[in-house]
C-alpha cells in the first residue's frame, strides 16, 4: 500500500517552497564535502491529524536544461499529475492572476486527480481582492493561506486529508524496509523488481482501479515487511515522452529520498555513469544504505581478474561510499539474484544499529593511543568522551576540547575503526562535535 503523495506546483515566486518548509518544519540544507552536492530537499514527511504523508515541492525540482520557465514548469505539473494523488495548485493572491496560472491550470484540469487551488500571500483575515478572478481557472473554490505568517494552513491540511482516495496508507510502521530500486533506464531494475516479487512472496498488490496510482509496491517476506518505493513508475517509464533520462534522474532521487535503502542497478556492460554517480551522491548525502548492484553480470566475458577490477572501477568512481557492498549478479540468468534480499535485510539492521557508549569508548580511546590526534600550534585535540546520537543513518557525538582541532583525515581514521570493530556496512556515519571544557 502507498503513502499519499501531495505535491506542490505553481509558477515561480508563489511561495511553494515557503509552504513546503512550513508544513516540512524546518528546511534541511545538507551540505558535504562529498561528492560536492549541496541542494535542498524537495520531499518531506508530514504528519496532519496522526495520517501520514509524502510532500513534494515540484518547484525544488529543476531539470536540467536550457528550459525556459514555462517548459520547466510543465515538466513540474506533469510529474505531479503523474504522482501524486493530491496536487495542490500555488498562486498569489497578492499579485493575481497571471497566464501562467492559467497556463498550469489547463494542464491541471486535464487530470482526474484532486487538485486544490491554494491562494497564497493572504496576510490577514481579510479576503484577498483577487479572490473571485481566481474562478476563471475552472479549478472551484480558492483555499486562502499565508504560508510566511501561518494563516488558514490547517483549514488547508484538513482539506487535503479529506481528497485522499481510498486505499493508501496514512499510518506511520516503523518496522517497514523502504527500497528504491535506482539506475539508469535498461540496466535491468524492472527485472530486478520482478525477481525479487518473484514466486512466494505475498505482493499485497494496487487495489483495483488505482493502478496508475500505485506507485509502490508492498511486500513481506516472512516476518519482514518491504516497500519497494516508485516501483511502477520504473514500470511505465517512457510515460513522458522527452527528457526520459532527466525524468529518471528525477525519479530516482525522489525514490531514494523516501527509501532507508538505495539499490544502485548498474550496467555491467556501461559501468558506472555519470547518472549513477550523481544518484549515489545523493543516497550518501541523505543518510541513506546503499548496495551498487552489477548486473548483466553474464554478458561480461570474464576471467579470475575481471571482479576485482570491476570492484576497483567502481570504488575509484564512488569513493565517497566505500561502505557500500558489492553484488555481481544476473536478471537474466538469476545468478546471485538471491543474495538481494537478505543483503538488504542486512544493511538495513547495519543503518539503523545502535552501538553501546562503553565499547564505543573503549574503540576510541583505542584509536586514540595507535594514532595521536591532530595538533595545531602546541595544542592538541582531546577526545572526552564519544556517544551514538542517532540512526539512520548513525551519527556520533564527540565532545571535545576544540572544533578547530579536528581534520577530515582523523575523523576518517576514527570512521575506519568503528567500522572495523562495529560494521555499519551500506550506511554512511556521520560525525559531530560538541566543546567541552
Ligand atoms: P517559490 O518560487 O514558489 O518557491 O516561492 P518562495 O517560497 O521562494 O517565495 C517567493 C517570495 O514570496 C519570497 O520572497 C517569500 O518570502 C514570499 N512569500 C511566500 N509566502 C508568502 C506569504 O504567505 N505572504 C507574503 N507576504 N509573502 C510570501
Ligand atoms: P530497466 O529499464 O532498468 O527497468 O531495465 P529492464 O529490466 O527493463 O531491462 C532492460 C533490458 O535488459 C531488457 O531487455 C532485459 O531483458 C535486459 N536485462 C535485464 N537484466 C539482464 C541481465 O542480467 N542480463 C542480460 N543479458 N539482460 C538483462
């Protein structure tokens, strides 16, 4: 069953992404130093009346093109039509109508998905000049909302919650592995999908009629519950007919941010693309567990040496995500397809372990007496004291004496020790300080 999915669209300037961060709680920029991608999320969780669901700020999506602003926002309304079960439709009662507004609104009205006109920028309680302009648009009763000051946001929420259809999943399972199943298109992640669906396993499958709804696909395997996130959408890939290749791109990111883990599907017969690297990047930068899948594994003509050199390939291409295992396998020929699931059972339990402060300390102050920490002029940095402060993925607490102090290339040291002592394969460690006289 899927989590609803409400997305935002509008022209520029509206203030989508003011409402995206009102109802997110607070913007997360993430920011690293690898591999160089600094951007702002575009999916959130929001929790309304204990329901669940999945924003997407459309806006924040921006493909990559020399696109004009109408094009780009076509492609935005078609993505939100395409996926999302509520589409809630930005436009400024302050300014007023413009034709762009009505240029997205005859998109919109094409679908038969709910979609709300939400009047932005009313400040006060007084209804906005522009409000019965708005009627033109043929998309019924304008909602009126201030998304900088808070005004009208819950009456706008109810509304939402009110158009889901029938059938999804609005409750919060904790206990849920969500997969995204990520590549470029022809690597082999329908036959991927399709194998690990394959004979056993219950597929609580799309209630009938929302097919073109059902975007992920829930399984369980014994005891354990799988989402298999955007999954149809793998399925009717050339839906858009242009921009195939930056629509996947869209997708997969989108996949990964709502996934806990990251299936990377990689060509054997390309390697890894600049695409794969990019969608890595960005599975690193959210936190999330990844697994690089090789597949086609038997259209390489191979000797003793060609996985090594493979392994070698691709750990130079995706040096930020060393963590993450490596499986060789066949879609075609179901050579190691079944080492997928328990793989991803396993990395899944790596990304959410919590270890004990006590052996954490004792790793460190270890760590600590093979190899001094860094000095600058005379003074040297002192580790106090290190706890585990969140999972998913795992984040450590140094309380320490200086934050100048501290150096990428310690903090690596220490990343590879606990590695070596506690695992945490698939999953990025993060690290933070806190002073401490
Ligand atoms: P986006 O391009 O649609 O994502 O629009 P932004 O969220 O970036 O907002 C565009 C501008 O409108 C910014 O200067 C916001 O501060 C402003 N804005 C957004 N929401 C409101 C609102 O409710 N009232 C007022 N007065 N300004 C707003
Ligand atoms: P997707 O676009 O990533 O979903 O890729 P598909 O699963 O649709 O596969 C693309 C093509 O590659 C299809 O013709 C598959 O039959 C083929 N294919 C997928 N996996 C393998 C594999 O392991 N070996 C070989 N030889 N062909 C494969």
């Amino acid at each position: 069953m899927s989590r609803p999915i409400v997305a935002i669209v509008g022209r520029p300037n509206v203030g989508k992404s003011t409402l995206f961060n009102k109802l997110a709680g607070k913007r997360i920029a993430i920011v690293e130093d690898t591999p160089g991608v600094t951007r702002d999320r575009i999916y959130t969780e929001v929790e309304w009346l204990n329901k669940y669901f999945t924003l997407i700020d459309t806006g924040g999506i921006e493909p990559e093109s020399d696109d004009i602003i109408l094009s780009q926002m076509r492609t935005q309304a078609e993505l939100a039509m395409d996926m999302a079960h509520v589409i809630l439709f930005i436009v400024d009662g302050k300014h007023g109508l413009t034709n762009d507004d009505r240029e997205i609104a005859q998109m919109l009205r094409k679908t038969n998905k709910p979609v709300l006109l939400v009047l932005n920028k009313v400040d006060s309680k007084e209804q906005s000049e522009h409000y019965y302009d708005f009627y033109e648009l043929g998309l019924g009763d304008p909602i009126e909302i201030s998304a900088s000051i808070g005004l009208g946001i819950g009456d706008l929420l109810d509304e939402v919650i009110k158009n889901f259809p029938e059938g999804l999943d609005t409750e919060y399972d904790e206990d849920i592995i969500k997969v995204a199943i990520v590549g470029k298109p022809n690597a082999g992640k329908s036959s991927i999908l399709n194998n690990i669906l394959g004979e056993e396993r219950v597929i609580v499958s799309p209630i009938a009629g929302t097919t073109r709804d059902a975007i992920d696909t829930y399984f369980e395997d014994g005891e354990d519950k799988y989402l298999l996130i955007d999954t149809a959408g793998i399925r009717r890939k050339s839906k858009v007919s242009e921009n195939i290749e930056k629509y996947s791109v869209l997708r997969s990111i989108t996949a990964v941010e709502r996934a806990d883990v990251a299936l990377i599907v990689i060509d054997a017969t390309q390697g890894v693309t600049e695409q794969d690297t990019k969608v890595a990047g960005i599975a690193h930068d959210e936190g999330k567990s990844s697994i690089i899948v090789i597949n086609k594994w038997d259209l390489v003509e191979k000797d003793d040496k060609t996985m090594n050199m493979f392994v070698k390939q691709i750990r130079e291409k995706l040096p930020f995500m060393m963590y993450a295992p490596i499986l060789f396998v066949s879609a075609k020929t179901n050579q190691r397809m079944h080492k997928i699931l328990p793989k991803i059972k396993y990395v899944s339990n790596e990304h959410s372990k919590r270890v004990h402060t006590g052996a954490l300390n004792d790793v460190i102050g270890e760590a600590v007496l093979l190899n001094q920490p860094p000095s600058d002029k005379g003074k040297r940095l002192k580790i106090y004291y290190a706890t585990q402060t969140s999972i998913k993925p795992p984040n450590f607490t140094l309380f320490i004496n200086d934050k100048k102090l501290t150096h990428f290339s310690y903090q690596r040291y220490l990343e590879n020790k606990i590695r070596e002592n506690f695992g945490f394969e698939g999953t990025p460690i993060r690290f933070n300080y806190k002073e401490k006289e």
